[in-house]
C-alpha cells in the first residue's frame, strides 16, 4: 500500500535539502589526514560557496566535528553571545576555540587534523599505547566513521561509532517517544 495518503506530508522533492548524510569508514593515516566522502564534498560545492574548500574542525562530545564556514561562524557567535563572566560559557568557548582548526581540503579531499582533534576526539583505538598520549601520532592508519549530520560531518571512532549504533538500534522508538512524543511520525507500511 505505501504511504498512506491522508497522513503524508506535502513535500516538493525539488527544494529538499538533505545536507549531508549517510556515512562511510575512512582511514585517518599516520599525518592525520582524513578523506572527506566525495558525496560531502559536492554538498559544500553546492550549498556552502564561497568557501567550499575550506572546513573548520572542533571538538564535539569525544568526535570530531567538521563544518562548513557558515556553520562555524553561526556557531562561534552563538558561543560569543553568551554572558562573558559566565564561568560555563568561558570553559565552553575555551574547548571551541583552542581545539578548533581551519582544514582545506587538498586535491584529494582530505583534511590534515591537529595531534588534539584526534586525541580528544578519541579517534584512535583504546588501547593504552603511547599513541593515545599527548602529541603523539598514530604509527599507522586506523579506521574512523565519517558520518553526516545535516550541516555537519562528524569524525567517530569506529569502535564508539558501532556502539552508538546498536544502542540506538535497540532504543530508537523509546527515544523518540522521549524527545517528541506530540509528533506523529509519518506512517509506512509494506505493500
């Protein structure tokens, strides 16, 4: 039967803008380096000009978070904007702005992180080598999760990334149910 008709939203697929989506597994090689997923590329072409080419990085809750200028900027205001003799709002702008990084992207779209993006954004493996201490580089490629999040990427650990995802796998509806249990999702059903 497909979606029913009564409950599907009114939607014009030409102005639909999904961002970016999906996720790949990439290498973060011993220069950390990362390739950004040439699906995310063409999305900054397309909605991010003029600065297409160039990315700013920051931490995130143990990610990486990877955005275009226009996201940085909005986001770097929303954080100045915060009272200045807030204590919280200092320590907030403080891990922003000293772990943040301008990345251009270089002919083969990657981005080069700095030692502090890739140790506090527990990119590499727990596993209490001394490449986890501070300015040390991983001594080979590891595998990281870029996955996108609409107007950002995010850099994951692989190992944190898969856990996230069978938790969510398991709670999903629980936590929808929590964050929006007004909205009426729209209904699917097979044919």
């Amino acid at each position: 039967m497909g979606i029913m008709e009564s409950e599907a939203p009114n939607i014009n697929p030409e102005i639909i803008n999904f961002g970016f989506t999906g996720g790949e597994i990439v290498r973060l090689d011993s220069a950390l380096r990362v390739v950004i997923p040439a699906v995310y590329k063409e999305v900054l072409e397309k909605y991010y000009q003029p600065n297409s080419a160039e990315v700013v990085c920051v931490l995130g809750s143990g990610i990486v978070r990877v955005l275009p200028a226009q996201v940085f900027q909005a986001e770097a205001a929303r954080l100045m904007a915060l009272p200045a003799l807030n204590p919280n709002a200092k320590k907030l702008r403080q891990f922003f702005f000293g772990n943040m990084k301008k990345c251009p992207l270089d002919a083969q779209n990657r981005i080069r992180l700095s030692e502090n993006l890739v140790k506090y954004g527990k990119l590499l493996p727990d596993s209490g080598s001394d490449d986890t201490k501070p300015g040390k580089k991983p001594s080979g490629s590891v595998n990281v999760a870029v996955v996108g999040q609409h107007n950002e990427v995010q850099i994951w650990n692989i190992d944190r990334w898969n856990q996230f995802n069978a938790t969510m796998s398991d709670n999903y509806d629980e936590l929808l149910e929590i964050v929006s249990p007004s909205v009426n999702m729209v209904s699917v059903q097979a044919v």
